[in-house]
C-alpha cells in the first residue's frame, strides 16, 4: 500500500505561498526557474537570528526589500518584479478560495492580503523615488525607452474596449494587461504628497497620447483613462494642482491653453481641420471626403454617421470629466478657473475663410481665362482648385461635426435661451421701456455672452429643422428690447447682429413658417419692434468704426429687408403710420433723411460705374487692338471689369431696395415727407432720379443684361413716379411742386414727358401716369412764379441770404455758437445728419436754435415793398 501524503503545516503552506508570491528562496537547491533569486545574505542573517529558513508574514517586507535591492541575473525591473508580485498574489488567493480547512484558509487569505498591499505600496514608492532601487533602469522597464509611465498601459488596459479608435493605438504602449485590483488599490487611499510626482507624469504622457489625434483616431482610451484617474481623489487634486492645468505665459492664447494646458488636446480632438503645425491624425476630410464630387451619397451618408458618432462619444466623456471635478468641493473652483481662461482667451478667436469667395474668385479667373489668356492666369485657376477641394472637404467636416448633430444644437439653444433669460432678470424682466439707467450688474458683463447666442442663432437658422421644438420667443423678446438701446449695449455691430437673426427668422415666400407668430403674433413684437428697427437704421449711421460709411449699407439693407416685410402686416403697417405721427420731427425723420442719402449715394455710385464698365468693354470688343496689349495690361483691365460688375450689382440692389421702401411708405404716410426741411431734399432726390432714367444720357446707361446687375430701369422708374404721385396727393399746401423746381441741377418740365412716354409703352396705370403729367404742369406753374418772384424782388439784400444756400430765408435763426444767422429748414435739415454747427462743428441740436424774430419782420417787409 502507498502511504499517504503527509499534509503540510500552516508555516510550510504560508512558505511555500510567500515563495510562489516573490519569486524568491532562503535554500540554494538549484532552483530551475531563472526568476527565482536566492537571497544567500538574507539566509545568513537569518540563521544568525536562529529562526528557520522559512518565509513568513514577518520576514515579507524584509525579504521584499533584499529582492529589489539585489543585483540577481535575469532578474526583472522593479515595476515589473512589484506588479508580477500582484498578479501572482491574486492567482494565490483564488486557490486559497478551495481550502476545506476554515482556520488555515483565513490565515492564507492574510498572507496574500499583506503581499498585495506591500506590492502597490513599494510601486508607489519606487514610481515617486526611482533612484532608490540604484540597481535598474529608472524608466521602470529596460525594454522601453519611451520614457512613459509604466502605469499607462495598465490603465489602458483596464479601461479598453473593442470600439477604441479606428486607426491603431494613440501610442506605441501596448500588451499591457492589469492583474484585477492593482489600479484600484494603487489609487486608493494613497496619500497625494507621494502620489504627486508619479500622478504628474501620467497626465503629461495622457495629454502625449491625444496631441495630434484627430475624430478617427484612438482618442476615446485615453479619455476613458482620464476618467478614471479623476475619479479618484488623489487623481482629481492632482490633476487642477499640475502645473499646467492653466499653462502660464505671457504670450497665453487659446491656442496655447489648447496644446499645452493637460485638458486641451482632449478639447482639441475634433473631425474640423486644422491646418497648423497640430495637424491631426488620421486626416477626417482625406479619408471621409476626398473627391467628393465623384462620392456616392451613401458613402457620405456613412462617414457623417461615423463622425458624429465618435464626437458624440467625446463629449459625453469630456462632459463625464468636467463633471466628476465639478462635483468635487475640492476641485470645483480650479474647473470654473480654467473654463474662465479658456473663455477670455478666445475672446479674439478667428472665422472660417468664406467656402463661397473662393468659388467666386474662381469663376471670375475663368471668365478672365477667356478673355485674356495667359500662364499667370492658369496658374492661379489651379492654385484656386486645389483649394476649392480642400474647401469643400473642410465644409463637409463641419457638416459632419455641427449641421448634422441636431442634439448638440438644441443642448446649446437651450443653454443660451436660459442665458437670455438671466441676463433679461438683470434689468427687471421682458418689460418695455427698459429701465434709463443700466444696471451696474448687466453693464460689467462680458459683450460676447450676448454675441455667442446671437452667433448662434444665426447659425442654427441657416439649418433646416434646427430651429423645430426651440422657444424662441425669449431670444424675440431679448433682441427687441436691446437691439435699439445703446445704453445697454454700446457696441453698434452687436446690435446690428440681432437685426440679422431676425432677418434669417423672417418668414419669405407663402404659406407660414415655424417663425412667423414671433413677427406676427407676439406681443412685444407688434408694439415695439418698428420702432426700434428705424431707430437702429439712424443709430447705425455714426458706428465709431473708420469703415462705418460702408458697413451701414450692409446693415440697413437687412434692416429694409425686414421693414418692407413687416410693412405687409396690417398690424405692423398701423404702428409703422403711428410712429411716423408721433415722431414727424424726431426719430422718423432722421430714418427718411439716411434712408434717401443713401438711395442718392447708392444709385450715382451704380450709375458711374455702369459708364467705367462699359468703356472697359468696348476696349475688349475691339479685338484687334484688344490683342495688341500687353498680357498684364489686359489682365488688369478685366479684373477691374469684374470688380465694376460686382459693386454695380450690390449697390444698384441696395439702391432699389431703398427706393422700394420710399415708394411704398409714401403711399400712406406723406406728412414727414413735405416738411419744410425735407420737401426740397426728397425733391432734389426724385428730380435726380428722372433725369438719369429719361434724361439724354439714359442711353449711355443700356445694359446686355441689366438684370445680371440688378438694374431694373423700368421697375425703378415706376417707383421713382409712384413717389411723385405720393406725395402730390398728400401735398394739401401745394409745397411740393415749388420744391421740385428749386432744384436748378436735376428739374426740366420736359423730363415729365418725356417719362410719360416711357410709362406708357411699359404698361403703367393710366390714372398714375395723368397724376403725375399734372404734378408736371403745377411744377411748371412754381417755376414760372418763382421766376416772377425773383424779378419782382430784385437784388436781395446780404443779410436777408441764407449764408449755406444763398437764398432768401423766410425763418431765420441764430446758431447758440457760432452766432451766425441761417434759414431754420436749411439748418434742420443740415441737423438731421449732423449735430453740429457748419460754422464751428460745435454741438447743435434743433431746440438750441434762436428765432430772429428782428431780422425776420425786416424780410417781411422788405417783402411787402417789392409788392
């Protein structure tokens, strides 16, 4: 019979466990396992001490130390040797689970408890002190020279998933594996004075790992790395307390925080290109969109799914992360800290290139190509191509990332909406009038809180659908109340950015939109909104700005644009006829005033570059000396052919859409029309006009194809004599046609007829075309009595002439400064575009005006003595 086994003591299992666990013998038995070292001096000192050569729970720490201080062939590093330590302590310990004897189980259990712990510690201490094991390579493995913590492969590895990226790994770390427990004990309950330095280098080599890591890259393993580091306390001090949470600098921008800071390259990860030197990979737009004009609309449709995919992923993790430290007491400020920074150092940030004015250039080149051909010109057409398909791979990424996310544009709505609310709280709620003095809390208040939303707005509106399910009528209510109110919001532009939303919300074509009740069925809209839309037209004339003369065009033309929609309201219309009541003298005649400059400006500037265009084109139309010019001559000569054609065609648009607006105004609101400041200037415009359209050089003018430039001459005449009908009819003093013959440049009788004719080949009504050939005759008539006037009054007298016009003033009034005497119309309408004496340029307004009542009965009489 076989005998049996005997069984082994508690001590010899606890031995032979430890010895397992280590890799370590006291005994010289010619251990096959090249790992395992035999600590011959710790034997002999143990002896000495007249103790058993046998491992124990007392000797661990001993023996743990001896091992690493050693110099033991084939032995491994420490990092490696402590984690080997681990994982085999755990294999241990799942076979200690099978032991029948509760007792023995229980002490065995203790004894890999106590492995484990002495394992994670002494990693702790070797990570934050290296040189204190002088035997090894400090970078922890003598296989890997990239100077990257040991610990992030294992946190890799415990935090990995099948879906990680979708071009590799982020770094060359990989085949790490975690034994179960180390990370969590590692990270727990360690104190942060020794987990500083080692926590410090793994945010640095995180932060590595995702640099230059574009949407398709392996982005989301690190971020899940990150995740799991703040989750721990030590992790998430450690990580606001790294010197470069917020990098300092004196050169500090956005771009900086974003590749320096440990949380930017996180920030940074995007499917949006970017041409710097941080350049990321893969590159989205050459794997998703190269030559996208031959891509089926199936594989766009995949890459869009992709990439919205991914960056949904980013943000839930980037928000994980932001949230973890904000819930920390301990944290909290240094994230509000370093949002703040980002904030403030991108206050400055930069537009996209417009995807459209390369393509504009591009057909211009062409054009130009065939007109006057030459290497240069090729060249550039090439130069534009190529970056015409970068453009448009740039475009689609941004589709990818923004237009096609429709979440993360309602989560940003709403955000700003609750923004617009706050800000509204500050100044007493949505009531008008607003408060005259501005809140001290709303003025300190950074300008692009409100820019943002209105950026925002404006992009959201050029999405279809992005807009369905949003309140909008809190942001109506916002720009409403402060689009015309430059005690709260100073700056003119930002203002002007409200008009624009509302010009992308205003409902065009038939049938209703998801906006239409916001101008036609909202409250504050039907009281106020004309009325602070023709005072931001005036406010918009003196902006600060050195381009202030042209940037009001752009502006009022958004501004007309709604006015001539919201004229078509009844409602709307009857507050418009009410405004233009009560402010006859005030706010509405400095609208008609800037309205009917420009409207002279626009259409001189239109018409002598239609001559400047024409006289290049008759040079191209002279082949023979066309081809005798130079290659730069003519290339010269058509760029500035098609630089005339685009300024004709924006000016000669606003132009109309001004005279449009004057045309349908006048037909029920004539009185601030006929005042005595404005009567001759609105006269002198219509007279302008006439001339041009039916006057001899009208021919100089024709276009091939006027509609190409936005120059419609019958539409324009019409107007233009609508106007003259207009007011005639509400002209009840019979001002109006002495008016329109007191301007000696543009009045000849003849030019009635002569547009008579026009109209009446073109179609026009009947009864409007006798109205105006009767305007014509009592203009007739005035010119005719003036002139009588004049011989009947004979050399006026000096100090009975308007010193600006030179002509016989009826009203006159002494200016407060200058003390020179003027005829009160002529003064008026000098202050409707300018508060300032023409004498002196000092300040002048209307109420300031002295009656010369003296010099005024001298007139008078001097009047009654000519008979």
């Amino acid at each position: 019979m076989a005998t049996a086994k005997p069984q082994r003591s508690p001590a010899e299992i606890e031995d032979v466990i430890l010895r397992k666990i280590l890799l370590v013998t006291l005994i010289d038995s010619m251990e096959r396992d090249a790992r395992v070292a035999y600590l011959e001096l710790t034997a002999a000192e143990i002896l000495s001490e007249s103790k058993e050569l046998r491992l124990s729970r007392d000797l661990t720490e001993r023996i743990l130390i001896d091992r690493l201080s050693g110099d033991f062939p084939s032995a491994e590093p420490p990092f490696q040797y402590l984690l080997g330590c681990y994982r085999r302590a755990y294999e241990e310990g799942k076979k200690i689970m099978s032991m029948k004897d509760k007792n023995v189980r229980a002490e065995m259990e203790s004894v890999v408890k106590q492995a484990k712990q002495l394992a994670v510690s002494y990693c702790r201490i070797h990570l934050s002190n290296p040189d204190m094991f002088p035997n090894w390579d400090n970078s922890g493995d003598s296989n890997d020279k990239s100077n990257v913590s040991p610990l992030l492969p294992l946190i890799f590895s415990e935090v990995s998933s099948s879906v990680d990226g979708f071009a590799g790994t982020s770094s060359s770390i990989v085949g790490a594996s975690c034994p179960p427990g180390f990370l969590e004990e590692f990270f727990r309950d360690s104190d942060y004075e020794s987990m500083e330095p080692v926590l410090k280098q793994l945010y640095e080599d995180l932060r590595g790992s995702v640099l230059k890591v574009s949407a398709l890259g392996n982005f989301q393993q690190p971020l899940r790395a990150l995740l799991y580091l703040v989750s721990f306390p030590v992790g998430a001090k450690s990580l606001v307390n790294h010197p470069w949470w917020i990098p300092k600098g004196v050169y500090l921008n956005g771009r900086v925080i974003e590749m320096t800071s440990i949380l930017g390259p996180f920030f940074h990860v995007s499917a949006l290109p970017d041409q710097t030197m941080f350049k990321s990979q893969p590159d989205v737009g050459q794997q998703c969109f190269s030559e996208v004009s031959t891509r089926r609309a199936a594989d766009l449709l995949s890459s869009f799914t992709t990439i919205k995919s991914v960056m949904n992923n980013l943000y839930d993790g980037l928000a994980e992360v932001l949230r973890s430290l904000l819930k920390n007491t301990n944290t909290r400020e240094n994230v509000l800290e370093y949002l703040a920074e980002v904030i403030n150092k991108n206050s400055s940030r930069g537009h996209m290139q417009d995807m459209s004015r390369c393509e504009d250039t591009l057909s211009s080149l062409k054009a130009m190509k065939e007109e006057a051909p030459s290497p240069q010109v090729d060249q550039d057409i090439a130069r534009l191509e190529k970056e015409f398909e970068s453009y448009s791979q740039e475009k689609l990424c941004y589709e990818s990332q923004i237009l096609r996310d429709g979440g993360l544009l309602q989560q940003a709505l709403s955000f700003y909406r609750l923004m617009v609310v706050w800000l509204v709280g500050l100044v007493g709620g949505f009531n008008m009038p607003l408060p005259p003095a501005c809140p001290m809390e709303f003025a300190s208040l950074p300008e692009h809180f409100v820019e943002d939303a209105m950026e925002l707005l404006i992009f959201a509106s050029r999405i279809p659908r992005a807009l369905d399910g949003i309140l909008l009528d809190d942001f109506m209510n916002f720009i409403i109340m402060f689009m015309a109110s430059p005690e709260y919001i100073r700056n003119p532009y930002l203002r002007a950015k409200m008009v624009e939303v509302l010009n992308c919300w205003m409902p065009r074509g038939r049938g209703s939109s998801v906006t239409t009740t916001l101008f036609e069925g909202h409250q504050m809209s039907l009281e106020y909104l004309v009325r602070n839309l023709l005072k931001l037209y005036v406010d918009i004339e003196f902006t600060g700005s050195h381009t202030q003369f042209y940037d009001k065009f752009n502006i009022r033309h958004n501004i007309s644009e709604l006015l001539e929609y919201l004229w078509q309201v009844p409602s709307h219309r009857n507050a418009w006829r009410q405004i233009a009541k009560e402010e006859e003298k005030g706010v509405y005649l400095n609208f008609l005033n800037f309205l009917i400059n420009d409207s002279i400006f626009l259409l001189d500037e239109s018409l002598n570059k239609i001559l400047e265009m024409k006289e290049v084109e008759a040079e191209m139309s002279n082949t023979v000396e066309w081809e005798r010019r130079p290659a730069q001559e003519r290339q010269e000569r058509t760029q500035l052919f098609h630089s005339q054609e685009n300024i004709i065609r924006i000016d000669m648009k606003l132009a109309m859409e001004d005279v449009s607006l004057l045309a349908f105004t006048s037909e029920q609101i004539t009185a601030p029309f006929l005042l005595p400041e404005m009567v001759d200037r609105v006269a002198s415009m219509l007279n302008y006009f006439l001339l041009q359209l039916v006057g001899p050089q009208r021919k100089s003018l024709s276009l091939k194809d006027p509609e190409k430039y936005e120059f419609r001459p019958k539409q324009l005449l019409k107007q233009i004599v609508n106007i003259y009908v207009h007011l005639a009819r509400g002209d009840k003093e019979n001002i109006f046609p002495a008016a329109i013959t007191k301007d000696g440049r543009s009045y000849n009788e003849q030019l009635f007829s002569a547009a008579a004719d026009v109209l009446n080949r073109i179609g026009e009504d009947g009864r409007i075309i006798q109205e105006f050939m009767e305007l014509g005759t009592k203009a007739r008539d005035a010119a005719s009595e003036a002139m009588d006037t004049e011989a009947a009054l004979g050399e006026i007298p000096d100090e009975f002439l308007d010193p600006i016009q030179y002509t016989l003033m009826m009203d006159p009034v002494i200016l407060p400064s200058s003390r020179m005497t003027v005829d009160r119309p002529v003064i008026q309408r000098h202050l409707l575009s300018d508060n300032t004496d023409p004498f002196n340029r000092s300040h002048l307004t209307a109420d300031m005006l002295i009656p010369d009542t003296e010099l005024k009965a001298k007139i008078k009489d001097f009047i009654k003595s000519r008979g």
